[in-house]
C-alpha cells in the first residue's frame, strides 16, 4: 500500500521533530541555577548530568528522524511493547492492592468480588500478553506474561505478604527481560552508522552532482516539506486549542485577526517551527495559484505548471525576511507586528504571480475574438479582485503602523500591483473596441506598447528606491551580509533585468522603425498592380511598404515581424536600413529595384527598348561589356545561314532586356517573366526567355502558359529571391546551339 506507507513516512518522524522543537526551547542555563546541592562538586556533576542528557535527546531524535521507514516502524513496534508491558504492570499492581485492602486470604472461586475483580485482571493481562507477542511477531507469549504471576499465586491462595513479593518479582523479571533485549540489539545503532557510511563513502566527494542527487534523494524520501507542513500544522492546532480553552474574553477583546497572528507567531520560535512556517506558506501559495488557474481556466490550465507558480518564491521569501529581520530572537508581541508585515509582503507576491496567470489568459480572451460570455466574466471578476484587494491590504497596514519610508514602498508594490491590473485592462478594452469596429485600429500596437511602457517604468523605479533605501540602511545603519546579499539579489533580479530588458526592446523598436522609415512607399498604382494581401496578415493593403527585394507588406506588420528577425518573411533576405538614393554624377535617373521590378526604367532607356518591351516589362541594366556581347552573339547568328535575309536595323543595337551579366561583363542566365509576342513575331529577346521558360519546364515538369502560348516561369520555392523573380542559369553554348537551331525566328514575318 503506497499511499499507507506514504503517510507513515510523515506521521512516524513528526515526534522526532516535536522533541528537537520541545529540547530548543528548554534553558538549561536557568534551569540549573534553581538546583540545589550539598556542595558545589555535586551541583556541578548535576548539571553535567543535565547537559549530557540535553545532548543525547538531541542525538536520539535526529537519528530517529533519519532512520529508514522499516527501522522507524520496528522502533516504535519496540516502544508500543514497552508500554504495553507497563500497563500489565500496572494491571498486576492494582489487583494486589485491592485484594490486600480486601482483606480476604480464601479461595477466590468462594467470593463473588473476590473472583469477578481475579477474571478482570486475568482477562487484561492475557490480553497483553497476546498483543505483545504480536507486536514482536512472536507465537511465544509466555515471554510478556511475567505479570500473570501474582494472579497465579492468588489462585492458590497465599497470603497477601507473599503475593506482594510475587509482583514485585514479575516486575523485576520483566525488567529482566527487557534489559536483554536492548543488550541484544545494542550495536544495531552501530550497524546503521556503518551501512550509512558505507554508502556514502560509495560517493565521490570530487563530483558534486552526485552529493546533489544524494541530498535530493533523501529530500525526496523522507518528504521534507509535508513532513514540517505536518509538524507545524499540529503546533498551530495546539495553540489555537490553548487560547480557546483559555478564556473567550480574550479573543472576543483582541479580535480573530490578532488571535490568529499571534498563534502564527508563537508557532514560529524555533528554527524547525520557523521552516514549517515557511513550507506552509509555500503551499498555501501554491493552492491559491492552482485555484486561480482552475477558475481562469478549467482542469486544463492547472495541468500546466510553471516552476515560478509553485509557491516556491512565497515561501523564500518568508524565510529570507524573517532570517534578516531576526525574527527569532523577538518577543511575542514584537513578532506578532513584524510576522504580520512578512505575511503582507509574501500576500503581495503572491497577488504578483495571479496577475501573471491572469494577464495573457484575459489578454488572449481580448485578441482570439472568444465570444464564451462566462470565460470572459471570469476573467474580468479576476481582474477586478487583484485591483481592488491591493488597495485594501495598503489601506489596512497603514492603519496598523505608521506611515514611514518602508511602509511606503509596500504601499507602492501594492499600487504598482492594481496599476498592472489597470494596464491589462485598458489593453482588453483596446481589443473589444477593434472588435465591434470595421476597421482595425491602426496604432494598436503603438498604445499597448506605451501602456505597458508606463507600468514597467513605475515598476522599475519602485525596484530602485528600494535598493536605493537597502543601501542607505546598510551603510549608515545596522549592516549584515544577509541583508547585503538580498539587496544585491534584488539589484540583479529587479532592478539590472528590468533595465537591461527595456533598453533593448526600446533599442529593437527604434532599428524597426528606422529600417521600416528606409523602406520605399508604395503607390496606388502598384497597389492596384500587385493586387493581394499582407503576407503576415492577410488583409487587404490600403497602403504598404515595399522591401529591397520587392515584397509589399503592411507597415505595421512589417514591424512587428521585425521585432522579432530581420529578415523578409517572404524570400528571408536581410532587411537593412540603407541611405537615401543619389543621383549619378552625369546628372542621369538611376531606378531603385522596386522601380525595376514595376518597370521603371532610367530616363533616355525607352528609346533603346527592344520589340515587344513595354512600360511593364521587367528590365535589368546591362554594362556596355554585356551589351557589346549580346550584339556580337545576335548578329553573327543572324548573319550566319540567313544569307540575304532581312535584319531589323536597330536589333545589333538593342540591349537585350532580361539576360544577366556578372562585372566582368560574361553572361550568367537569363531572368523572367516572358514577353507576350508581338503581332510581327518573336525578335531575339522573346525567343531567348522562351529558351528559359522551356529549360524550366522540362526542370519542374510543368508550366503555366499565357494567352499567346508562351510559358511564363514558375517560381521555385527552394530558391533564392534576389530580386529577379523566375531567374533560370542557362550555358552560354546551350543558348547559341539554340539561337542556330531557331535562326529563322530571328526574320521578321
């Protein structure tokens, strides 16, 4: 039975715990100032007595607390057959009281109250005896029934003087027994300490993680936290007991509230009471999380844990103040006030991790567009408790002290906490209001990033004057390297991460807005030409932005994917912030690549175009190296076979538009899309995309046609974008086999 052997684990160390509580709080210096002795030779060896069994009750109960399971359970086993054999001893010694004061020496089967008082005893210690024997899984009862020998010596009716004896015989003889045992098993202490030693000499002190996953072990076994949880719980009981016995006056006078804290605080004197104070915290936390989890989200949500909503921080929190504030070493009344303070702080905290549960859960409710009428009153009764419940905590602890420095920056934490609150829902709102409007609200994500801006700042500015006040306090007041270290926690945690965080999310704002402020606009008319959504949202473009590598997305979006990565969501080219473009030095329009892409072209080009080239053809400019290559290539073939035919004037002189050349002026492929044919036929430029759609097609397989029969390119998804959609890398040679294959083509018709 796992879940028995569970609770055993717990119930059979939590008296160890108590006696090293109960052995903490004895004053054995005050306790043997009050002795008295002949001389001081014998005073001292008491007090020497007193000492060494104040250290042994100290021994015994950490060795019984880090027992094994099945040692514990046999241990007590032993002490429940010691006090069994106690109470037959007990058993035999009234009976032979009572038949002395009886008086009456005959045969016992003669006399009514005489025999029925014998049957009582007989049936007790038989009764014993036999539980003896089981508790010692023994079949030889006759060992625990020494105390049967004075109800046997009544039975043959011997005189009271010698029935005295015989108890007192059956007493020494139990002792007897007793003795033996515990000198048979005297070195089992000693086996254990070995087998312990054993096992740990088996680790290596050199290699930490294993001393790590041996203390995690035993943490495990011996379940530390429900073990003080246990522990403290029944000292809180106790006292709780103790003052309602003690009168009503007293709590009708103090009030619940006092009572309650007052009880707390006197069940935290000890250092053992004082970790289970702080496991209690832990799980109450960690309780009070789960609930708002299993409100805000159902069975689900609480299945989902998180390291930092398990309550572990509360209760730290509770042990680290009270360890700096000394709360020990204070008296009741003095406790109770600063217990009540740690209890605030660790209640704020807490208040913090709700927000946290509850934010993204009511922001995603605002966002998704959940129409679920009851998910969302959950989460705005939510909301509303953790702004209104700070509120009253600030307004009840400033009733309780006076208003100082430090009880103002808990009241702070507290408006800080319901400003969270406010924040989120000024931001839900901000959703629901896009959502019963037609158009989305186009500075959304400017507002919410203000919004929670101002929170974080007041956040991180409470966190300052808190270190600010730490430092001041350890340098000109009481100084301690506990209070040091928390302060410098506290500086790394809230104050370096926070700042730390927000100047760079302020850093990678600024870099969007400037690489999206370097962006060209792009107009109605290639709007109208592009025809097609956002690529991040999938909305319609009023107006957009145009990449470097020609892609068109909504600013707005475009800025938040930049947050994110710098690449374009699309081909994943690096989107850099570039200068403002110049103009040449010969006074000449040069045309950005979204301008090419669209068919803008450099004043004084339209002149040079080749046939079928119009405004919206994709053009790419040539050097004059690849301008002199393309006329030689399409003139010798042009001369070569046709003999006396017919060459367009203007065709050696016409750059032709879509072929690529590197610097040095060799060709290196051809890019798309193809030209529709002109009704006189196909020049040169034509015929050579019409190679490049055909080499693309017998690649992939497959081709989309246009109205005039000619392929246009089909894009692959693997490849590159650098700017030339549809670019297909043919061989020089490849081209002029074709071109000599098609010379006909090069005629007009």
């Amino acid at each position: 039975m796992p879940r028995l052997d569970e609770i055993a684990n717990v119930a059979l160390r939590v008296p160890s715990i108590l006696m090293l509580d109960l052995l903490y709080k004895c004053d054995i210096d005050s306790f043997t100032e009050h002795l008295k002795a002949k001389n001081e030779d014998m005073l001292f060896k008491y007090k020497y007595v007193i000492w060494n069994l104040y250290y042994v009750g100290h021994l015994v109960s950490v060795v019984v607390l880090a027992l094994p399971l099945r040692h514990i359970v046999r241990l007590y086993l032993y002490v429940l057959t010691v006090l069994l054999l106690y109470v037959g001893h007990q058993v035999s010694r009234d009976y032979v009281r009572g038949e002395v004061h009886y008086g009456y020496e005959g045969a016992v089967y003669l006399d009514s109250l005489a025999f029925s008082r014998f049957v009582a005893a007989l049936t007790s210690q038989i009764i014993l005896s036999t539980l003896c024997a089981f508790l010692m899984k023994t079949r030889q009862v006759w060992l625990f029934s020494a105390h049967l020998l004075p109800l046997l010596a009544r039975l043959c009716a011997v005189s009271h003087a010698t029935l005295v004896t015989a108890s007192s015989f059956a007493m020494v003889l139990t002792g007897i027994e007793v003795a033996l045992f515990l000198l048979y098993n005297l070195f089992v202490p000693y086996q254990l300490a070995r087998a312990a030693y054993r096992e740990v000499l088996q680790v290596e002190v050199m290699e930490l993680y294993r001393l790590l996953a041996l203390g995690v072990s035993l943490w495990n076994q011996f379940a530390v936290p429900v073990l003080f949880s246990v522990f403290w719980f029944v000292l809180f009981m106790v006292q709780i007991y103790s003052h309602a016995t003690a009168s009503n006056n007293f709590v009708n006078h103090q009030g619940v509230l006092f009572v309650f804290l007052t009880s707390v605080s006197e069940c935290c004197a000890t250092p053992y009471s004082l970790l289970g104070l702080t496991f209690v915290v832990s799980y109450l936390a960690l309780g009070l999380l789960n609930l708002c989890k299993f409100y805000l989200g159902g069975y689900a949500a609480v299945q989902n844990e998180n390291v930092m909503h398990r309550g572990v921080t509360e209760g730290v929190t509770l042990l680290l103040l009270a360890l700096q504030t000394g709360l020990l070493d204070m008296q009741v009344l003095q406790r109770t006030f600063l217990l009540s303070i740690i209890l605030f702080i660790v209640v704020t905290s807490t208040l913090q991790s709700m927000i946290e549960i509850t934010d993204p859960i009511i922001l995603a409710l605002g966002a998704s567009r959940n129409r679920s009428l009851w998910r969302h009153c959950r989460g705005l009764s939510m909301c509303l408790l953790l702004l209104i419940f700070p509120g009253f905590m600030a307004y009840k602890i400033s009733q309780f002290f006076h208003m100082d420095f430090w009880l103002l920056i808990l009241v702070s934490s507290c408006m800080l906490t319901s400003l969270q609150v406010t924040g989120t829902l000024l931001i839900y709102s901000l959703f629901m209001v896009e959502l019963v409007r037609r158009d989305p609200i186009e500075s959304l994500d400017e507002i919410i990033y203000y919004v929670n801006a101002v929170s974080r700042v007041l956040e991180f500015l409470v966190a300052l004057c808190v270190v600010a006040y730490g430092t001041w306090e350890s340098l000109f007041g009481e100084w301690s390297w506990m209070g040091a270290s928390v302060i410098i926690i506290h500086s790394y945690f809230n104050v370096w991460l926070r700042a730390q965080s927000g100047w760079r999310s302020f850093l990678l704002r600024q870099e969007a807005a400037k690489k999206i402020n370097s962006l060209l606009r792009a107009t109605a008319e290639q709007l109208q030409q592009h025809n097609d959504v956002c690529a991040i949202c999938f909305q319609e473009m009023n107006s957009a932005v145009v990449t470097h590598c020609g892609h068109f997305f909504h600013g707005n979006c475009l800025r938040k994917w930049l947050y994110v990565q710098e690449t374009c969501p699309m081909c994943h080219q690096p989107v850099k912030p570039t200068a403002p473009p110049q103009g040449p030095a010969g006074g000449e329009d040069q045309a950005t690549p979204a301008e090419r892409r669209n068919g803008a072209s450099p004043a004084g080009e339209t002149e040079n175009q080749g046939p079928g080239s119009g405004p919206n053809s994709e053009q790419t400019p040539l050097s004059a190296a690849g301008q002199q290559q393309v006329d030689e290539v399409v003139m010798a073939e042009a001369a070569n076979g046709s003999g006396n035919a017919d060459v367009p004037r203007g065709l050696g002189r016409t750059p032709v538009q879509g072929l690529r050349f590197n610097a040095s002026g060799d060709f290196v492929g051809l890019a798309g899309p193809v030209q529709l044919c002109s009704p006189e036929g196909l020049g040169v430029e034509q015929l050579v995309r019409a190679l490049e759609e055909e080499h693309l097609e017998g690649r992939n397989g497959s081709g989309l046609h246009s109205k005039h029969g000619t392929p246009h390119t089909k894009l692959d998804p693997g490849a590159k974008d650098d700017g030339v959609c549809g670019q297909t890398e043919l061989d020089e040679e490849q081209i002029r086999s074709e071109l000599r294959q098609r010379k006909p083509l090069l005629t007009t018709t």
